[in-house]
C-alpha cells in the first residue's frame, strides 16, 4: 500500500496535477511544506484572483513570482521555460482546458531536465496521461469539536500514480510546524 | 591665467541650416506658430534686404511679397545642429558650451597662442563657416557676459584689461538684460554701458535691484559665470555590415555575438548595464527587422544575454538574406563592479530568476510578470500590490494579519439580510448550511479614496465553515442589509 510519505511531499523532478475544491489549497500547502521559490501562473482574464496575505500562513509572498499569461498556449509555453530552467523549485499552473497527452509530456520532459517540480491545477476530468500523481482534493467539515482556529481538514484523494497504488488521507495544515499532519488514512 | 571666451552667435542658424543642404539666392523665411499665427522667425540675406523683420505676420509678409519662399521652424533638428556645431567647435578648445538656441561659448583660457593672434583666431572661425554657408557673428573678451555682448552688439577682440574701454559704447541691451528694465534704463536717458558705469552703483541698486548689478558684475568679471560644457551623448550601439547576405539562424547568432562583446566591453569600462537592447536587421530587399530584448535586471555579460534572444531571433524571417545587423542598448543602468566573495563563482539564483523572467517576458511581455509587495491597507482587495517583477527589488517585510482566504473574488450576493449568518445559503448553484461562523469582523472603507465597490458601506466580515466542507469568507453590510461571499480558505 502507498504510503502517504511515499507520495507527499511531491516527488521532484515531475509534474504533478490536482483538481477538485481545494486544489488551490493543495498547492499553497506543497509550496509551504518547505520554503521554495515558487513561479505561479495563471491566466490574465481569471476573476478569482490569489491573494498573498491568505498564503502568508503556508509561505512567505516574498518567494512568489507572479505570471499571467493571455493565452492558454502561452501559458503552456511559460510553465515550460519554467520548468525547464531550473531558476524555481516549484512552478504551479492554474488551467482552465484540457491538457492533451503531448503537452503535459513536454511539461514531465522539462521538469525532468530541469529538475523542478511541477503542480498543474485542473479541472475535474481535464489532466493528462502524463502526469506523475493525480490528487483530487476537497475541504471537509471536521465536526463540531474542532477548536483550532487554523484547522484546515481536507481529503485527498490519489486518483492516478505511475509508480504506485492509489490512497487517501484525511490531513490538515499546521502553521506552526510548517507542514501537512495526516490525520487518518481512508478505510481505517 | 586670464581668461578668454570666444562667444559665437549664429543669427540666422534656422535658415542657414535649411539653405544648406539646397541654395538659393531668393528671399527665404523660417516661420514658426506664434501666439495663433504664422510669424517669420528667422530671415535670410535676401529677405532682409527687402525690409522684413523678424515677428512679422506671415501674411503681412506674403502680401508685401508673394515670392518670398518659406519653411515652418523645426526645433529639434535646429537643436542637433547646434549640438553638431558644438562638437565641430572642440577642434578651438576642449570646453565648448551652448548658449540659448542659437548660440556657442568657447572657454578658450590656455588655447589662443595656438593661432598667430586673437584676431586671427575670429578670422579662422569666420572662415570656416563661411565655407560652410554659416552666418556667424563672434566676440571675444575675458567674460562670458562681454565676450556675448561683444557677439551680439560689436564684433571682434576686448584686449585683456580694455574691456571696459571696448564695452563703454554698447547700448545697455548688450549686458543680456530683460525689455522692460531696458525700456526703463532708455527712459531714464542711460543708453549705453558706459553711461550706466557713470552712474553710481547705490542708486542703480535702489532702482533695480539684483539682476542688474549682477549682469554687470558678470560682464565685467566681478562675479564668477560658467560655461556649462555640453555633455557628450554616449551611445552603445554597434553595427556589422556583411559582406555577403546570411540567413542561416547560427550566422545571425554569431553576427549578434560580435556585436554583443563591442557593446559590452563599452558597458563595463562606463560600468553600466542595459536594461533594453535592440536589435536591428537590414534585409537585402531594403527591408528591416526589429528585434527587441527587455531585460529583468541589467546585464553586461555576452554569455548570459545571447542565450536570451535564441527566441527571438528565431522567429526573424530573414527573406532574401540579412547584410546589415545593428545592435543597441537602448536604456542602460549604473551597474557598478562588484567584488566577487569567496566561493560565489557560481551565477546566484536571483540571477536565474532574473534571466527566467527575462525569458517568458520576451514571450509575453514584461510587464505580466509580477511580484507582490504589502501595502497598508484593512482593505483586502488594497492589503498588497502587484508590480512588474522586473522593476520592483525593495522586498518589504510582510506583517502578520487577520486570517485572510487564499482566494478572493468580486463578492458575490447570496440570500439573507440577518445580522447574523444565514444558516442554509447557496452559493454559486451549491446548497450551504453553517456549522461554524466566526466574526464579524468590521472593516470600514477609506473615506479618503473613494471606492466604487465599498459605496455600500462598512461590512462585517465572518469565516464561515460550512457542513459540506467548504470554508468561506463572507460579509454582510449593515448599512444596506444584504450578504456577499469574497473569498475561500484553503
């Protein structure tokens, strides 16, 4: 059985997709785990915009660099050129069409030669052959007797994994420690 | 040492620049747009002589005679060639200044003993640009203030020491005073240096105060004046002009490199760095293609900006073939040399983020990469800016706040009008029922700035966590009793 260690923090060097209500989430949670510099595209038109001082309990602003693109293609281009150079530990791109099987290779391809980790966020059904893990992930209600404040309980799901079985964990953000907690594994 | 300065005055430079380049023997007038009407700004010999002068109406002129050729006034250009002139002047002395629009101030001190006499000197510069079609008028004296008197109202030497002797008989115009005072100064009956120098000082004082006496303190070397040499125009540019056109993408980039190390040699020795670097393409078929590189930081290595115009340079339709490749840096920064520290050999990683940007900007342009930076503001949507990553470094401290969504949108309206949260709401077609709401928390608008979106009033913002899972940021504005969802948590 995959552990959760075995697949979180991401493994490096490969492109990684999430999809699902707290997808978002899930990258400022990657981008946090340990303090990277981190690329973030998205597109120019997008209405929900990312707001800094919510990411400032997962990581510092400061390591953000900011890309919004006009077009799908070039938003494609640009987290390649990302990935490839190697100049970011993390790039996260925010898609809103269906990726095809030859770009999401390109983008393995150049994660790969340029040995940074890639998050792609989709949508639900939208990713691509190519992609290392697939997380599906949503916010769920912890019940009443959560008190801390800063309790953020999400599911994640593991729907694809090239080199492993498929899992999912109930886990949470500590703000103080800087990292994700699992709380339960599903089916225990 | 005495000084000496050669004052140059050219009083029909715009004519004389246009007649130039086509002669002719014909009354001609430079006009210029002057309070809603054509007036001649500047005469030719010619047109002179037939008793124009100079503020005339040009249709006044017109109708006294229709002949009379004209060309509109081009400041810009008329300035170049006074820069031109200017720098032909540094063959007399090394310090050359302009003086208003039409006119030069050579500091000769220290050079005038390398022509036969001061005299002979004028007569060279004379010369000279009478062979080139140039109308000039010149002093020379041992002050900025008389050697321009001497230009604009006499011509020819004030010996050292005789300057008052040569300056006594100029009307008071030539101590560069305003109209009105000179209109006073006649009306008093002192028409010349001489009678001004007669009266005594106390009383000019009285009378005119400052300016007057320090013209005349100038004029006669009691206070100090400059000439103010022009600043050479440095310009990093290079060109390559090939003997046989090429087209192939590795002679392009082998032409460019060439160019490149030229340019950067100049970058380092001024210790500058550009920002903007264009590149320009002649195609044998007479046209040109224009490549443009901006850069996140400013750079001067060959080997770190050639790899960023692989892109571009791909791109370039070489036609029939390239023969001409010019290269600019068009904007440039101080970029002062550094002492590389102990085991920093390796490029730093701002640097490869730097070149990154640079990269996907020559994509999409350098402004859509951003950064954001803090700001102090309650307000969510003002509580950080977004710049262009390229032109903001200052990395302020982010100071800890209230617990803000990842996500914010515009807000968008949900049922209710309680002042506490509504316990069942949909939201974006999804049902919602409450288990936990947390506030309010009331953030009020800025009076000062007045924004569209907070017309509504103060609101009270709750994080709530809602049964399905989601955790939202919604408010509700007292004022106009109505709720809003803004944002989500991660």
């Amino acid at each position: 059985m995959t552990e959760f260690q075995d697949v979180f923090p991401l493994q490096k060097n490969r492109v990684h997709e999430a999809c699902g209500p707290g997808a978002i989430g899930f990258a400022a949670k990657a981008c946090g785990q340990d303090d990277m510099t981190v690329l973030w595209l998205q597109a120019g038109w997008q209405s929900e915009q990312l707001n800094p001082v919510g990411l400032m309990s997962f990581m510092s602003p400061k390591n953000l660099t900011l890309v919004q693109a006009e077009s799908h293609k070039d938003l494609l281009a640009c987290t390649e050129d990302g990935l490839r150079s190697g100049a970011v530990k993390l790039v996260v791109c925010e898609l809103s069409q269906d990726l095809d099987l030859t770009a999401g290779r390109r983008l393995q391809l150049a994660a790969e030669e340029g040995g940074s980790t890639g998050i792609l966020v989709i949508p639900e059904g939208a990713g691509s052959n190519a992609t290392q893990t697939r997380w599906h992930c949503s916010p769920i209600f912890g019940g009443d007797h959560k008190t801390d404040k800063n309790l953020t309980l999400q599911h994640w799901q593991l729907i694809k994994n090239k080199s492993g079985t498929l899992g999912g964990w109930k886990v949470f953000w500590d703000a103080e420690a800087h990292r994700v907690i699992v709380v339960s594994k599903d089916g225990e | 040492m005495q000084r000496r300065i050669v004052s140059l005055w050219f009083p029909r430079m715009a004519s004389d620049r246009i007649l130039r380049s086509r002669p002719i023997h014909a009354p001609f007038a430079v006009t210029s747009h002057e309070k809603n009407t054509e007036r001649l700004y500047c005469l030719n010999k010619e047109a002179m002589q037939l008793g124009l002068t100079l503020g005339m109406g040009l249709s006044d002129a017109k109708a006294l005679y229709p002949d009379l050729l004209t060309r509109e006034v081009d400041p810009h250009e008329d300035e170049r060639f006074l820069k031109l002139l200017a720098r032909w002047a540094e063959r007399y002395c090394p310090w050359v200044g302009l003086d208003g629009q039409n006119g030069l101030l050579l500091d000769m001190t220290g050079s005038t003993h390398f022509f036969e006499s001061e005299d002979g000197l004028l007569t060279d510069i004379h010369e000279r640009l009478q062979s080139s079609r140039l109308h000039v008028r010149s002093g020379l004296a041992s002050t900025v203030g008389a050697a321009w008197a001497l230009s604009h109202f006499s011509k020819g030497v004030a010996p050292s020491g005789q300057l008052k002797a040569a300056l006594s008989p100029l009307p008071v115009a030539a101590l560069r005073l305003d109209e009105a005072t000179c209109a006073v100064l006649l009306r008093l009956g002192l028409r010349t240096i001489g009678d001004l120098l007669a009266t005594p000082r106390a009383t000019l004082g009285r009378r005119f105060g400052l300016p007057l006496m320090r013209r005349i303190d100038q004029a006669f070397g009691d206070q100090a004046e400059q000439v103010n040499a022009v600043a050479p125009d440095v310009s990093y540019a290079a060109r390559l002009n090939l003997p046989e056109p090429i087209g192939l993408y590795d002679d392009v980039m082998a032409a460019l490199e060439r160019l490149l190390v030229r340019i950067c040699e100049k970058l380092k020795t001024q210790e500058m760095g550009t920002r903007v670097l264009l590149m320009t393409c002649q195609r044998v078929d007479q046209a040109s293609v224009q490549v443009e590189l901006r850069l996140a930081r400013p750079m001067r290595e060959v080997a770190s900006i050639l790899p960023l115009f692989e892109r571009s340079v791909r791109d370039v339709d070489a036609g029939f073939g390239i023969d001409q490749i010019r290269l600019e840096a068009l904007a440039v920064e101080s970029l002062p040399l550094k002492q590389l520290e102990t085991g920093s050999v390796q490029p730093k990683k701002t640097d490869a983020l730097s070149d990154l940007i640079t990269r996907l900007g020559s994509r999409i342009g350098l402004e859509r990469i951003k950064r954001f930076e803090p700001a102090d503001s309650h307000i969510p949507e003002r509580s950080f800016i977004v710049s262009p990553a390229a032109y903001c470094d200052a990395q302020r401290e982010w100071k800890e706040q209230n617990l803000r969504p990842v996500r914010l949108f515009s807000p968008e309206p949900i049922e209710g009008s309680d002042k506490s949260p509504p316990d069942t709401f949909c939201w974006r077609r999804m049902r919602f029922s409450i288990a936990q709401a947390t506030g309010p928390e009331r953030i009020c608008p800025e009076w000062w700035l007045d924004d569209p979106n907070w017309r509504s009033g103060m609101r009270d913002y709750w994080r709530v966590e809602t049964r399905q899972g989601r955790r939202l940021w919604m408010f509700f504005t007292p004022q106009r009793p109505a709720w809003f969802v803004q944002g989500e948590f991660a």
